[in-house]
C-alpha cells in the first residue's frame, strides 16, 4: 500500500511541474509577444497542414530549418528576407508564420500585415511548442526526426520534447 502511494505522489508531482513549466512558458511568450499577429495554437494548425489554402513559413535560420521544420513548410530566412520575398506568397491563402517560439514570425507576420495580406496567423510557441505537443518535424530530407534545432542553449530549455541541437 505505502508502494502505491509513494508512486501516486511521485505521479502527482511530475504532473504539477509539467503545469508549472508550461505556465512558466506562456508567461515567457507573453512578455516576447506584441500581440500584434493573431496566434494559432499548435492543435488547430496542425489540421491546416496539407491544406492546399494554407502555408506554412519557417522564418529561422537556415541552420534551425535544415535541421527540423514542419512538413510542406516554405523557408524565409529571418536574417535577409526582402519585401519582394514576402510578395511572392498569395494574398488567397492563409499564412501560418513560425519560428523557435514565436518572436522572429510575429515581426515577419506584422510586415505582411503591413503588405495586405488579411490571412496571418503566428504559431503560438512556434516549432518548441508543436514539438512538446508531440507533432511531427521532418529534416532537410523531408523525414521524420525528434531533433529540433534551439538556437541556442539559453532558449534550449523551453523543448521539452526532442532532441536539443545547437
């Protein structure tokens, strides 16, 4: 019985610190987030992928893309994309910006507001969060891998699902 119950608060306490840990990420999205892009949340977007109305930009690195992203997802580099990039999205489709946890695609996400597009949402949490929700990533040969780039060891410790690259 003292068995059971040693197990039963073991189980307890794993539980309460994985709450803890993703309040803990939201408060850390919240203080990076302007709020200015609408967020879809991770679940939702996931039934998006595949749909031909729908695309998927990866706005990291080439580094952080080459490593892990999601299936069918465009590439637009952070560091050097250009208005005329942006342009060559249709304005018919909806745009599902992401990146680490959301900061690079929100900035990305507001200039193509700014452009016309009406259809801009921002993946809350970006790849850390559809990884710890246990979603797929495929690597630069569009298979299936558990490695997530993290930018850097700093950021690393909001993947909690994966594996971390540097």
């Amino acid at each position: 019985m003292e068995k059971r119950k040693t197990i039963g608060l073991i189980f307890l306490l794993g539980l309460s610190f994985s709450v803890f840990a993703q309040s803990e990420y939201d408060k850390k999205l919240e203080s990076l987030y302007n709020n200015t892009v609408r967020t879809i949340p991770s679940q939702e977007a996931k039934k998006l992928i595949g749909n031909p109305k729908v695309i998927f930009i990866d706005t990291r690195s080439p580094e952080e893309y080459q490593v892990s992203h999601l299936s069918g997802a465009k590439f637009l580099d952070y560091d050097s994309y250009s208005t005329d990039d942006l342009k060559k999205f249709p304005k018919d489709c909806k745009l599902i910006v992401y990146c680490s946890v959301g900061f690079r695609s929100e900035r990305v996400g507001e200039k193509l507001l700014t452009l016309g597009f009406t259809d801009v949402v921002n993946l809350y949490g970006g790849i850390f969060e559809w990884k710890n929700e246990n979603f797929q990533v495929v690597n630069r040969f569009s298979q299936p891998t558990d490695s997530v780039h993290t930018y850097n060891k700093n950021w690393s410790r909001w993947l909690k699902k994966g594996i971390k690259v540097y």
